[in-house]
C-alpha cells in the first residue's frame, strides 16, 4: 500500500531544453515550499533535444518531492502542463515555465492570495510587472494583451506569465486545444469561476534560449484569439439545484 501523503499542491513545470536551468529552478522550488506545505514538482520533459531528461532522472534521486514525465513526442507547452496537471495528485496546482525566468519565492505569495479569496476564485494569475525581456518581446506583449483583452475582456492585464495558481478539477473540465495555457483566465471566466491577477517578479534569462519568436506567436495568437472568442460567445452556464 503507498503510504505516502497526498501533497497539498503540486507544480507542474513543463520543459523542453532547458536542462541547465533544471537544478537551479528545482532546488528555488524546494527552498520557497519546504518550509510551507507538503508539495510535489511534476516536471514534463516535451522530448527534448539535449540533456534535460537526463537532468531530471539524476536530480530526481536527490529530491524526494521530484515527479518525472516525458513525452514521446513533442507536443508543446499546453500539452506538456496538461499531462503534468492529470498527473498531479495535489489538488491545487502552481504552474512555472521551465526557463528559470519566474521567481517559485511568488508560489507562496499566490497561496496567500487563495486564503483570503472566496471559493468561486479558481485560479490565480502572475502579472509581470517589470518584464525583464527585450524590448522587441515586450511590445510584442503589450500589443498581444491589448488585443485579447479588447476581444475577450477578460480583465486580465498578462495571461503570458507562467507563474499560476488554479484548482485542478476546475482546469481539466476546461476545453482543451493547443496554446490554451495563454488564455486560462478567459475559459475560466467562461466556466463561471473568478479569476485574479497577482503582481510577480519577473527575471530575465540566464542560460539557453527563448523558443518562440515574435511573428510565428503573433499568427498562431490570432486564429486562437478567434476561436476563443467563439467559445465564450457560445457558453452559457447556469445555477442548479437538487431536488
């Protein structure tokens, strides 16, 4: 019989070569969350090209709360935070992306944020006040929030930062599609939940480099951008009772 205890929350970190940013990311999320609750990291490498893999099975003997996935093929970003949240047994789940860039010291801070919030909040967003990318990157941002928040007011000011807070049921009854993960405040709205927006740090990078670029985001964010807007034009929810 497993005797070991279910965590309170789980982080769900998606990866796809970065592997010198694995210790140094893994051991932040120890120090932020040792000293709080009882976690777990679930790292899902998406097939990675170099020694990430190789990275987390090493550090994994190391780390007790280490979990780790991978891909047989690669899928992107949403799918890998996807199979990380089914794989997770927290019932609350912090995401982070894999470069290092989010600071894990803000977990607690969205924690607090979900103690002192009613019940229909179900997921807490990091708003990257001081982006620390290039200037090309934060225009490209800013035009990219602007236009989604124009076509979906989801009053929400950075749905890119990957540093979040959500309950895991209330995730996977979402609608799934590829690049999800940039619209989470929207479809939880569409579901009928609350959403809030938590000022965060923001680093830039120290190691290895960005995997999207500008143009290819921008063409693959519009057609998104649609058929979001689709599904929220299309939603309709309701209270129920028992009888």
């Amino acid at each position: 019989m497993n005797s070991t205890p279910i965590p309170e929350l789980s982080v769900v970190v998606p990866v796809f070569d970065e592997c010198d940013n694995i210790a140094p990311l893994v051991h932040e999320i120890v120090a932020a969350l040792r000293p709080r609750l009882a976690f777990e990291i679930v790292y899902v490498d998406d097939h990675s090209s170099d020694d990430s893999l190789r990275r987390l099975l090493e550090l994994k003997d190391r780390v007790p709360e280490l979990r780790v996935l991978a891909h047989d093929l690669r899928s992107g970003q949403s799918t890998a935070i996807r199979t990380g949240v089914r794989a997770a047994r927290a019932a609350w789940i912090a995401t982070l992306d894999g470069d290092g860039q989010n600071d894990p010291a803000d977990i607690p801070k969205l924690l607090d944020a979900r103690g002192q919030a009613g019940p229909s909040v179900k997921l807490f967003a990091g708003w990257r006040v001081d982006r620390q990318d290039s200037a090309s990157k934060r225009w490209a941002s800013r035009w990219a929030n602007a236009v989604r928040a124009r076509m979906l007011r989801d009053d929400t000011p950075d749905t890119g930062c990957g540093i979040k807070l959500f309950e895991r049921q209330a995730y996977l009854d979402l609608p799934y599609f590829d690049h999800m993960h940039r619209y989470l405040p929207a479809l939880m709205q569409r579901a009928g939940w609350s959403t809030v927006s938590i000022p965060v740090s923001h680093r830039g990078r120290s190691t290895g480099v960005s995997k999207y670029n500008n143009l290819g985001r921008a063409w693959v964010g519009i057609g998104d951008l649609r058929g979001v807007a689709w599904l929220i034009r299309r939603s309709k929810n309701t209270g129920t009772r028992e009888y």
